[in-house]
C-alpha cells in the first residue's frame, strides 16, 4: 500500500497538534500526562511494527516532551538552557549504566520481545526524568501539578475501591470482560494480566503500577 494509512495521518496530525498546543500553553501537557493516568493500563495503543500495546500515557510522554523543549526553545533566555544540559546528561549516563549491562547479558537468554520491553521500560524512566527539570522551567502554575496528583490519586482511590466493592475476588482479566460487556464501545485487551484476585489495582489493573504512581 502506497504512503501512510488515512488513520495514521490522522493521528499524526493529532499528535502534531497537541505538541503545538503543549508548546504555547505548556500547562496544558501537565493536564494531559495526569489526566491519562486514569485510563492506566485498561485502554491499550497498538505500537505498530514492535509487538506491543501502549498505555495512554505512553502515548503522550513523548509528545508533551517534545512540546516542552520547543516552549523551552522559544524563549530568549539560554540560562536556563545550560542549566539542563549537564542534569539531562548525567540522567541518562545513570539509566543507561543501569539497564544496558544486564540488558546485553540478558540478551542471548531471553525472547527479543522481552528484550525490547526492557528497554522500553528504560525509554520511559529517560522520558520522565527528561519531564522534571522541563515542568519547572516552561510551566507558569506550578501549583498545578501537586493539585492535579492530588485529584488524580483520589480519582484512583475511589475507582480502586469501586472495583473493590464490584469485583472483589476476581483477576484482572475478569475485570476487563465485565467491565466491557456493560460498555459495550470500550476496547477489551483480555491478553497479558497478571493474576491480583483480592486486591485495589482500580484503573491500573495491577497494584504494583499503581502503588508506583501513589509513591
């Protein structure tokens, strides 16, 4: 087939627009990478090529990062330019001497799919540890971000023990199947939950992903 797909121009150009958005009003991206938190894994993003499906906040890390450093860009002061430069490189010498080394000895031993979600996971402790020192430098209300924990940690909290109350010896997957035969427009990806029968994962559908977030 020649060319891009009209559904992946459209989410190109989607992607695009929200990056333009989070550059001009980069409080914006603060809104968008909180908010997603709530879908957690119960909403997953086909990765195209790599076999692998992506959260929503997957999804826009990227995309909020990018419109930080051209918000960042933007601006005429180079002080607080350099003021990144040798934090972000000692950041990301730091995730790398921790992953790659065990990564290669792993690699002989383990499936390449498994090989790349490692990594992936590495990707994702660089993409936000490149967000912290970009929030305090191109957001104007701060303040936002510890309210918006706040909200979305209580949101959590209350879907935890909504699913609690409806659901509360059943796994994940028995979750999903439920829950998407009452919402019928809903995706339901029954594939990959790891077994919590018993326990609060609320929107996250697994506690050690959300015990990370409240942390």
């Amino acid at each position: 087939e020649y060319g891009m797909r009209f559904p992946e121009k459209l989410n190109g150009m989607f992607a695009i627009a929200l990056m333009m958005l989070t550059a001009r009003a980069p409080d914006t991206g603060i809104i968008l990478l909180l908010g997603s938190l709530l879908f957690g894994q119960l909403i997953r993003v086909p990765a195209g090529a790599i076999a692998a499906e992506l959260t929503v906040t997957d999804t826009l890390l990227p995309i909020v990062l990018g419109g930080w450093l051209l918000a960042l860009l933007r601006r005429p002061s180079k002080g607080s330019r350099r003021r990144l430069i040798v934090p972000g490189v000692i950041a990301v010498l730091g995730v790398l001497a921790a992953v790659l080394p065990g990564a290669l000895l792993a690699a002989e031993r383990i499936p390449v799919a498994e090989w790349l979600t490692a990594l992936a996971y590495a990707g994702r402790l660089l993409l936000v540890i490149a967000l912290l020192p970009l929030v305090a430098h191109v957001t104007r209300r701060r303040s936002l971000a510890a309210a918006g924990v706040l909200l979305v940690g209580t949101l959590l909290a209350f879907l935890g023990f909504l699913q609690l109350g409806l659901f509360p010896a059943q796994s994940p997957s028995v979750v999903v199947s439920a829950t998407c035969a009452r919402v019928p427009f809903l995706p339901c990806p029954l594939a990959g939950w790891d077994p919590h029968p018993g326990r609060l994962f609320s929107t996250w559908l697994d506690p050690n992903l959300l015990g990370g977030f409240f942390v």
